[in-house]
C-alpha cells in the first residue's frame, strides 16, 4: 500500500491489562520489529506500572511509549493520579486523553479532556485525544454533530501536527467485534479533517483486527489505528501494522 502523509501511528492500548508476565508479548513484538524498517510508527501504552519495566525491552527498536491517561496539573495533592511530567520522566512520548472508557468511568468532560491535553503538551508529550459517539448518537443521526462538539471541546489552542494525534473511536465498536463501514469512517474522518491542520494525524479505534486492518487502514484520512484487544497479543498486533507494509 503506498504510504500515506503523514507517517501513520499505530499505537496498542493495553487499558487495565498486563503483569510481569506480560512482558514476553513485549519481548516478542521487539523481536518481530527489530531491525524492520516499518512505514508507520508504532507505539505501546501499557498499564503506568509496566511503563519503566517494558522501556529496557523496546531499547533498539523504534516501539515508542505511551501513557493511558495524565491529570491537568504537574504535581500535588491528588491521590492515584499521574501528571503527563511523570510520563515524560519515564520515557513516554505521548498520552492517551479523553478514552471513551475515562469519559464514562470516570466521567471525564471535553473540558477535562482539553485540560489533559494542554498538561500533555506543556509536559512535551504528544497528546492523543479520543472522540466518537455512543450508538444512540448514530441511531438519531447526530455522530458529526457530536463528533464536532467533542473536537471542539477537547482540543486545545496550540494543538498541531506536531503534538496532537485525534483518535475517533465510536463507542458502540469499542471491544464489540463491530466496526464502521469503511464508507462511515470515511465521512467522520473527512468531517474530522476539515477541523483539522492537514498533516494533523486521525486514527481510527474499535475492534480493530489483523483481518480487518487493512481495509480501514486504506481509507481516505485514517492515518493509523489505536488498537485495544488485539494489542495485548504480539501476534495480532503485528498483523495490524502488516496493513503499512
Ligand atoms: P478494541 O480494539 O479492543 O475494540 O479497543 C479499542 C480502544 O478502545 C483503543 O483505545
């Protein structure tokens, strides 16, 4: 497949999975891309307890690391939480914000979001910011409205190319083996494009698999995946990144 501008971003989000003893699939994936010289680049964001533990096993390859989730503020009083300037210090270049999952579970608004993301880039991380309508959004017909609200709400001034990723995310395909036509992630990616600096990266996330990679990889402004299942297995996420091949 011919590369597309910009470099595309695959990155694995390993949400709340992964021990000691998932470093043999970490150690696996460095394996397999050792020395490959690949047309995307390709992250891992495990678990903020694996982070320093898998830096040593991806040493030599071009595997980046990446956090799940950064508070607003450098540092304080705020008990479990993780500053994007502790991210930094451990040696991630990005930080997943705003996850469907955050929104949810810990019921994170785009003002939340946008202040994770300004946190991100004031840490010098990349911040990858996720959108993307629930399934009711896309029964009443209101997935671009909502995706614009959402793009709107979480992005900050000064975000660019350069330290921004969007990842667009429908909830209703998040771990559900259900996926967009490739003709709906078309239309939001082209509607997240016209939001959007041109070399500005948009990924596509849920239920993404080697099977299906390809194919939504191939669409016009999808420039990577965020994989979430189908990262925690070397096997399969390699298959993913097979699509940049
Ligand atoms: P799945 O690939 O498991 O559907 O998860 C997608 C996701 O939420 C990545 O952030």
């Amino acid at each position: 497949m011919a590369q597309k501008s910009p470099k595309p971003l695959v990155a694995g989000n390993w949400k709340m999975n992964g021990t000691t003893a998932s470093l043999r699939e970490a150690r696996l994936l460095a394996g397999m891309l050792k020395g490959v010289r690949l047309k995307c680049e390709v992250m891992i964001c495990p678990p903020a307890t694996l982070i320093s533990t898998i830096k040593p096993v991806f040493k030599g390859t071009r595997i980046r690391l990446g956090g799940q989730d950064c508070h607003g503020q450098a540092n304080g009083a705020h008990t479990g939480d993780i500053s994007a300037e502790m991210l930094a210090d451990v040696g991630c270049g990005a930080v997943i914000v705003g996850h469907s999952e955050r929104r949810t579970d810990h019921g994170e608004t785009d003002e939340t979001v946008r202040m994770k993301a300004e946190a991100a880039h004031r840490a010098g991380l990349i911040a990858i910011i996720c959108i993307g309508e629930t399934l009711a959004h896309r029964k009443n017909g209101e997935t671009l409205a909502v995706i614009s609200r959402q793009l709107a709400g979480s992005v900050p001034e000064g975000a660019n190319a350069a330290n921004t990723v969007i990842a667009y995310e429908p909830v209703w395909a998040i771990g559900t083996g259900l996926t967009p036509t490739t003709v709906e992630v078309a239309e939001v990616h082209a509607s997240i494009r016209t939001k959007t600096d041109p070399d500005m990266r948009i990924l596509y996330g849920g239920s993404v698999k080697p099977a299906n990679a390809a194919e939504l990889m191939a669409v016009t402004n999808v420039n990577g995946a965020l994989v979430g299942g189908a990262s925690l297995k070397a096997a399969d996420f390699i298959g993913i990144i097979k699509a940049y091949a």
